[in-house]
C-alpha cells in the first residue's frame, strides 16, 4: 500500500507545525515527527479505525489531533488532520 497525503492535510500539517512552534521552538518540528509516525502506522493497520463522518479516523499518540484517511485501490488517501479540541459540527463540516 501507498500513503497519499492530499493538500487539505498538507495544509493542516502546517497550521499543526505553525501552532506548536509559536508555544516552543522546536515543539513544531516535533508534532511532524510524531504525525508522520502515526501515519507511517497505517502500512500495518489501515482500515482498523472507526469510521467517523465517511473516514476512518486514527487518533494521534502525542498530540490532540485526529488523522482522517479512506482507502481507495490500495491508497491509503489522508484527507485531513485535525485537531480534535475543535467543535464536532466544525469537523463534519471540514469533512463535507
């Protein structure tokens, strides 16, 4: 299988970094690291997670944020990367 990482969630990984290196230098490079492993966790067990709003939806070990992915011909498509301290109707709607 292949991970695809899709705009949205590029996006997201950035205001993710941005937000984090504000509180510390070097707590954003950190969040990445801890991110990608997460995602790099998906080669072993994609498909695993419940399914939240259409994704299914992997919940990040070290930070609050939630990982939103689908599988699609052996993809692994992540679609977004959100902090889960937002309000759910903000995340369905950032998920429509």
């Amino acid at each position: 299988m292949k991970i695809q990482i899709l705009e949205e969630a590029e996006n997201d990984l950035i205001d993710g970094f941005s937000f984090y290196e504000r509180q510390a230098r070097g707590l954003g490079a950190y969040f990445l690291d801890s991110v990608f492993a997460d995602m790099e966790s998906l080669y072993l067990y994609a498909g695993i997670h419940a399914m939240h709003f259409g994704y299914h939806r992997l919940l990040a070990k070290r930070f609050p944020f939630a990982i939103y992915y689908q599988i699609r011909n052996s993809v692994i498509q992540i679609y977004a990367i959100l902090d889960c301290r937002r309000a759910p109707a903000w995340i369905r709607n950032r998920l429509s």
